[in-house]
C-alpha cells in the first residue's frame, strides 16, 4: 500500500530539485519585481524633483522682475513728476539685464496707459483705458493693488499687443500717501516661461502645462493633446505674484521607453535554468550599482540647476579645477573647459583688493581643516565685477588625510549692493541734523538716530530700554493712544512737543510722524527738530512788534497831547497875561487882586498839566544842560521825605564819581517824585523801604533792546537812577500797562505820573527798566546817556527884567486874537510901539511897509495859511539881520533843531507872563534903557 502512494509522490531528491528550482524561481521573479518597482519608484521621485526645481526657478525669475517694478514704483514715489523720457531711460537697462518683460509701462492714477517702454511692438496699448479693458481681471486687479497697496497680479489674458499674458500693477504714492500712478509690467507667458526654462534637456525628458485656478491651462510645452492621466506625473502651486499657477508635469513618453526597458523574457527564462544563483547574484550587484549611478544623476541634476557655482580643486598652489559647474559661465562668463584647463585661473580672477585676504583665509582653511565662508568679489569675463559667497571645506579620505577642496560660491551682487544702500541711508539717517525714531506701538523705542542721542544725552543703550514717555514731560498713556488712533486714520502727523534730556532740560521740538507696517506690524517713524532757536526768534519777534506798536501808540498819543497841549497853551497865556495885566492896573490894596492871584496861580497849575503833556509827547525839555544826577536826587531829599508815606523809610545810595547828562533839571525832579510817591503807594499802610540809588553802567545793545523805548539806542555809558519798593509789587497784565496814560491802580482821576515819566526818558534818549514780582516790590531804573562835559552848577531860569523899558516898534505875528491883544497891551507898557498881524502873509505885508522902524518881530511858530518856518525865511529875504524872537507851546530844543544856523534871535515858550517876555526882549535887544 505504501510502495503505492511512493509512486504517486517523488522522493527527497526530486523535492529537494524542485524545491531548489522553485526557490531560485521565486527569488529571480522577486528581485525581476523589484528592479522594476524601483525604477518607476526612481522616476516619481526625479519627476516631484524637477517639479520643485522648475516652480523655485520660476518664482525667482518673477520675484526678480516684480522686485524691479515695485523698485522704479518707490523712485517714483518720491518723484512722480520726471518726464517720459526719464523713465524711459530708468526701464530700458532692467528690459535688457532680464528678460521676459513684454514692456514696462506707467499708468495715471486715472488707468490710463502714458507711458510704455519699448513703444515698437506696443503702440496698440498706448494711451488705454484700463476701466474699459475687454478682460475683466485687469480692473480688478488694479482694485486690489489700490486696496492693499501692494503689487498685484491680473490673470491670464488677450494682450492689448496681441497673445496670452499677463499683467503685474504696483501702485505709487508720494510722500503724502496719496496715489499717483501705477508701475505695469507686462508678460507674455510664452516668452517668459521659455526663457526661464531653455534647457533642452529638460524640454525632451518632460512635459509640462501650467494651469490657472480654473484648471485651464495657460502654457503648454508638448504638441500632443493634454492628457489627463499622464504617469508618473506631479502638480505642484507655483507662486506668481498674489496669484497662483498650478504646474502639472510627468516623463515624457520617449523618457519612460528608454528608463522601463522591458525585461527579456527569454533570458529570464534561460537565467533561471542555466544560472540561477549567478544570475541572482548578478542581478543584486548590477540592482545596486544602477541605484549609485541613479543618485550621482539625481545629484549632478540638482547641482547643475541651483543658482550657484560647484566645485572641486585640488589643494596645491595651482588649486586645479577637478570640476565646476555649467553656471561658471553664467555668473563669471568663463566655461567649464576654462575652468578645467588653466590652472591658477580662479585666483588670477580674484579682485586685486580681495586677493591677499581671500588666499589667507584659505590658507587657515587648508590647514585648521574647518569649513569656512569667504565673501569677495571676482573680475568676470568681459571685465565687470561680481560679489560671491563662497563657502568651502575641505574632503578627507578614509584615511583622514585632506585630498581637495568643495564649495558653492552664490552670486550676493545684488545682496551687498542692498547692503551699500541700507548702510548709505544708515549712515545719512545717523548723520542728519534731525532726531530720528521708531517706536513700536507702546512706545518703546526700537531705533534711535546719533542726533536723537546727542540732543537728550542718552546713550543708544539707554534709549533702546526707554519709551517716549520717559523723554516727553506731558505725555501719559491716554494722550498716546489718542495720538496713535489718529496716526493710523492719517498715516503722518506734524505737531509741536516738548523734550526732556537725561539732564532735566526741556526744548521745544517740531515732530513729524508717520506710521510704518513691517512684516504684519506698525511702527512709528518719527522725525523730531530742534526749534529752540526758531522759538526764541518768534519771540523776539513778538517782542520787537510789541515795541514798535507801543511805540507807535505812544507816538500817536504823544502827537494828541503835543497838540492839546499847543491849542491849551494859547488858552493859558490869555489868563496869565490878562491877569498879570489886571494886577498891575489894580492897587495892592484891592478886593480883587486875591481872586486874580488865584486865577494866576491855577492858571500857573494847568501850565505845569501842559508840560506834563508836553512831557509825555517827548517834547518837554525847556532848560536842557549838563547835570549831575546826584544833584537833582539832593535837592528834592527834603520835598521827598515829606512826601510819602509816613511808615516808609527812604534810603540813598549814590555814586560820588558820575558822568554828566544832558537833561532839564526840573523834569528830573518830577521824575523822582512820580517814582517815589508811586514806590510810596505801593507799600500803601505797611512798614516798607524805599531805596534810591544812583550809577553808571557800559550798556550793550543786548541789554538795551530789553528796556522800554528801545528806539535803536546807541550803545555806550549811561547814567541809571534806580527807585526800588518793598511793596506789593505787580503781575505782567500791570506791567504791561503802566506807561499807557490814565492808566491807574488807585483812584479815578490819576495815571499820568506814569506816562509821563516815559514821555520825559523819551525825550532824553533814554530807557527805562522795569523789574517787580507780585508780592516781592519793583524795581524801576532809568537810563540816561552819558556826556563828556562838566556838569552845569545852576540851571535856573532867566530872572525878570524888572523896571526894564523898550523903545521901537515890534510886530506881533499870532493866529490868537487873544495872544495879539494881551501881547500889545504888554509890549506898550514896556514903552514899545506895536503892529500886528493875524497869520504869516499879513505879518510879511506890514513888514515890508515898516521893516525900517520894526525892532522885534515877535512870531509864532503854528498859523494858517503860512506858518511861522516859512514866515521867517521870507522875513530873512526881505531883511537879512532882522531880529525874531519865536514863540511856542514846544520846547527850545525842537525849535532849535529847525532853526539852527538860520539867524533866530530869541525863543519864548508858550504860555509866558509879562515879566517873562520882558526878560527875553532885554536879553535880544541888548539891554537897551528905556531912555535909548
């Protein structure tokens, strides 16, 4: 039974061959299935590789020309204003240097296409419109670049030149944020993505579409029918400004025949019977050497495409070129054969300023066997230059023994020429005249200028941990969020703020502040100025027109009173004339004579009101001469101790070693008494002191142009009398008032003490300086200037010429009938015959009929018709040595200045008394008895 079933089964050799033959089948079948698996896996894998190389490509191709026009947008930012040609010349290098542009254009704010560059090829786009553009993505796109104030992109559309393409909008703005145009660059995809991706190499192992968003294919490489279920293929987005593309790309068909060659049955089937184990064994050794050479290809692949330069050199002096990538010739115009066969070609190419240090730091990367990063430039070519990262390390074998060197060296032109330019604005930003800041939104500072550090005395340490409420005395918390909320709803803000320095100073600034985004933040870059100076001029300013219309008023108001006072004056002398007339007429003895010396005396009083005004309007000096200040001081101790307050203590001091003035005695008296009896009010029912002193000071202009009445002063010595109180002082508003007539602290009625006092400064060409603090007294000096001379001993008026008589005949010319019949009455009392005229052409009729027996022409200075200036000249045409005696309600002294030199015999101030007249004709005449 069982020899039965042994027939029906083999026996242990026969399992064991068929079991041998079935194990090498099987193990030839699995490794047949996993060559294969690996190969397709293999060409998945180049296909994602090439589809990442081709997207980075791409988007740095467009990233570099999108730089470009948002580069000419930030010129024209700040100059939107150059001309056609200008930007024509800025455009056309950038066209030439990157190609893939199908123009450059610029775009009004309005969407109207002005400008494009290159016109030839163009003009059907010139002058669109681009609201009524036949595709509707570019008005969009224009919306979006206008809302985000970025570049945007439109899709894939009809150019206006004719093809597919597309447009890139960036939006320009001036200085004011407001929009002024557009930067347009226009692309021809074809174009574009040909010269991106010109390999053959790559054209022939693949296809590739580029979609949009839609899935509607934009670009297409192949000539076959696109289709949908390409092996192997890979999508992937590509980046294309703020829009992308989707690349979809796979083997191409002759690419995957010769990559999957079919395994030959039949040598399948002769492998396994005649050399299983070597086949199999074979089969491994060939599995791994074909992955080896896979991935040297994948890396020669990866190489060969990166934007930067590969190499291998030998470590000896000559550094022979053992391999360099195809982009040698690219960056450096040479080829790999260059490269390869002449030695010593790299360093000879090495700029000059660059050699020794570069060939050093190789020599310490040769001998510390550590890797290294060299930057330096290198002559190209066609004799340019270009900047190069070059980061090298040296390669050991097993042994560790070093055999040659690697490296990659990266084109950084581009990179060193942002850093020239960053450390160029660095460098101008540090250097400016202004304070320079940016804060984050906190206020922290994050950057500060060396002008912001030397105008607060910080160091940059010390400001980078600070916040602008540590360097603003007024600034809180609430008034920054304030002011942060309005610089983002305006985008820059120009005030006036107050600084602080790190030594409590403060300063007036002029900020000027505009709000930055940065990487998704919001900064604030601040310009501050300094306008200390431009403050302290504006006060100036204001100060020199607070004088000049103080003195305008003063001169207006001096005008009115010299006026009133001429016109008062004429008044007075009929009063005082008459009733010294009545007074001689009566007999001492007479009821009368007591109501007409009363009528003299307040006639006499309204005289002295009339100097004031005269005082006041600068025209009040009558007896000018040399005095010593001191002197005027002693004669009026006695007037002023019974003057003021009883509880106020006067105190002196005077300096022994003054200079003269030229000034009149008695308005220096009232001078003094105005200050003291006003310094005595001030301290009013309280004890109090009252200090006079007296000196000399050398006074600048500086000092000067801070006084009362600084009309141009000359600078020089000037002679100071100085009241000082202890009283209750005053405020500025009071200051400000003090010299303006009427104007009073006390009771109704007084307030011309005051004005005029400047009225008498001002007629002396002095100054005064006023100094008070309310509660602490005032301090009020005035300033006289200095003369060479002597000062005169006595200064008192003329006496009368009492029992003096006249003979001859003199005319009087006066417009006042008053005048004329008061001064007649008088005249013939002192036994003179008299003529009279009403104005100066009557007086020039009478006095050509009796120029022979007039002695005396008595003229008035004011008249109708011809006033007494004119009336003398032609009484000097018609008698050269005639003898005038001038009379008016104005001092000698501005009398004198318009008649210097011309023959005035005499001058008699308005209003005058017989006895007064009396002396000046005795003094003209010569003393003439009355028996002459």
């Amino acid at each position: 039974m069982f020899h039965h079933v042994r027939r029906y089964f083999p026996g242990r050799e026969t399992w064991l061959a068929i079991l041998t033959f079935v194990l090498i089948a099987a193990s030839v079948t699995a490794l047949w299935r996993e060559s294969e698996r690996g190969e397709k896996e293999r060409i998945r894998i180049e296909t994602e590789v090439t589809a990442g190389q081709v997207r980075l490509r791409l988007e740095a191709w467009i990233d570099t020309r999108v730089a470009i026009i948002q580069y000419l947008g930030n010129t024209y930012s700040f100059g939107h204003e150059k001309s056609s040609q200008a930007f024509r010349d800025e455009a056309i290098p950038f066209l030439g240097m990157y190609p893939g542009f199908q123009a450059l254009n610029w775009i009004d704010s309005d969407w109207v296409i002005r400008i494009i560059v290159p016109e030839e090829g163009n003009e059907p786009a010139l002058n669109k419109d681009l609201h009524v553009h036949p595709e509707a993505g570019v008005p969009l796109a224009l919306a979006k670049a206008i809302e985000t104030g970025q570049a945007s992109r439109s899709p894939a559309i009809q150019l206006l030149q004719g093809g597919r393409g597309f447009a890139v909008y960036q939006p320009v703005h001036d200085t004011e944020n407001r929009l002024v145009g557009f930067l347009n660059g226009v692309f021809r995809i074809d174009t574009l993505v040909n010269a991106c991706l010109s390999e053959s190499d790559l054209r022939d192992r693949f296809r590739f579409d580029f979609l949009q968003a839609d899935g509607q294919p934009i670009y297409e490489h192949h000539t076959e029918a696109h289709p949908h279920d390409w092996p192997y293929q890979a999508m992937i987005p590509v980046r294309v400004v703020d829009r992308p593309w989707t690349l979809q790309i796979a083997p191409s068909p002759e690419f995957l025949e010769e990559s999957l060659t079919a395994v030959d049955e039949i040598t399948l089937v002769t492998g396994l019977v005649l050399a299983t184990i070597i086949a199999w064994l074979l089969r491994i050794f060939l599995f791994r050497n074909k992955r080896l050479g896979e991935r040297e290809a994948e890396y020669r692949t990866l190489v060969e495409c990166l934007p930067a330069i590969t190499y291998t050199a030998t470590l000896d002096a000559a550094s022979t070129t053992l391999y360099v990538s195809p982009q040698v010739e690219n960056l450096l115009g040479f080829s790999q054969l260059d490269y390869r066969n002449k030695p010593g070609i790299w360093c000879e190419q090495l700029h000059p300023e660059d050699r020794e240090r570069v060939l050093q730091e190789l020599a310490h990367v040769q001998s510390s066997g550590t890797p290294a990063a060299l930057e330096y430039r290198m002559i190209t070519a066609d004799g340019g230059v270009v900047w190069l990262r070059d980061e090298a390390a040296i390669v050991c074998d097993l042994a560790g023994k070093p055999i040659h060197i690697q490296g990659v060296m990266v084109d950084i032109t581009e990179r060193k020429r942002a850093e020239e330019a960053l450390r160029f604005t660095q460098f101008a930003v540090d250097h400016t005249l202004d304070s320079a800041f940016w804060m984050r939104k906190d206020g922290q500072f994050i950057y500060v200028n060396q002008a912001a550090i030397r105008s607060l005395g910080y160091t940059q340490a010390q400001l980078l941990s600070m916040t602008i409420h540590d360097i603003v005395p007024d600034s809180s918390r609430d008034s920054w969020s304030s002011s942060w909320h309005e610089l983002r709803q305006r985008g820059q803000l120009a005030f006036e703020s107050i600084y602080r320095t790190k030594e409590g100073v403060t300063f007036p600034v002029m900020i000027t502040a505009n709000l930055v985004e940065f990487e998704g933040e919001e900064y604030n870059c601040a310009f501050a100025r300094d306008i200390s100076d431009r403050k302290r001029a504006e006060e100036e300013r204001l100060n020199l027109e607070r004088q000049v219309q103080h003195a305008q008023k003063l001169e207006s108001l001096g005008v009115l009173a010299g006026g009133i006072a001429h016109d008062f004056n004429n008044i007075l002398m009929a009063i005082l004339g008459n009733a010294s007339l009545a007074l001689l007429d009566l007999s001492p003895a007479s009821p009368v004579c007591g109501s007409l010396t009363e009528i003299e005396t307040a006639a006499k009083r309204a005289a002295e009101l009339c100097k004031q005004m005269l005082a006041y309007s600068g025209k009040g000096r009558f007896v000018v001469a040399a005095l010593n200040v001191n002197g005027v001081v002693e004669e009026t101790i006695h007037l002023l101790e019974v003057s003021i307050s009883k509880k106020a203590i006067l105190r002196y001091n005077l300096n022994d070693k003054l200079p003269a003035i030229e000034a009149d005695a008695t308005q220096m008296r009232q001078i003094i008494m105005n200050l003291v009896i006003n310094a005595s009010e001030a301290i009013g029912e309280k004890s109090g002191i009252i200090s006079i002193a007296t000196g000399a000071m050398v006074c600048d202009s500086a000092y000067l142009s801070e006084t009362y009445l600084d009309d141009g002063l000359a600078e020089g010595v000037y002679v100071y009398m100085e009241v000082a109180d202890t009283g209750r002082g005053m405020d500025k508003e009071t200051q400000a008032r003090i010299f303006d007539p009427f104007f009073t602290t006390k009771f109704t009625g007084r307030g011309l003490g005051m004005a005029a006092v400047l009225g008498i400064v001002r007629g002396h060409k002095g100054a005064i300086k006023v100094y008070s603090e309310l509660g602490k007294g005032t301090t009020i000096k005035v300033l006289f200037p200095a003369v060479e001379r002597a000062a005169d001993l006595s200064n008192e008026e003329l006496p009368e010429a009492d029992g003096w008589t006249g003979s001859g005949t003199i005319l009087i010319v006066d417009d006042e009938e008053t005048i004329r019949t008061l001064s007649r009455r008088g005249l013939e009392r002192m036994g003179f015959d008299v003529l009279a005229a009403s104005d100066g052409r009557e007086g020039l009729d009478v006095f050509s009929n009796h120029c022979d027996e007039i002695v005396v022409v008595l003229l008035d200075l004011t008249m109708p018709h011809m006033g007494g200036e004119e009336t003398f000249r032609e009484l000097r045409r018609i008698k050269k040595d005639v003898c005038v005696v001038l009379s008016s309600g104005y001092n000698e002294e501005e009398i004198a200045q318009s008649f210097a030199g011309k023959g005035l015999a005499g001058f008699i101030q308005k209003p005058y008394h017989m006895g007064q007249l009396k002396a000046t004709l005795k003094r003209v005449l010569g003393g003439l008895s009355e028996n002459q």
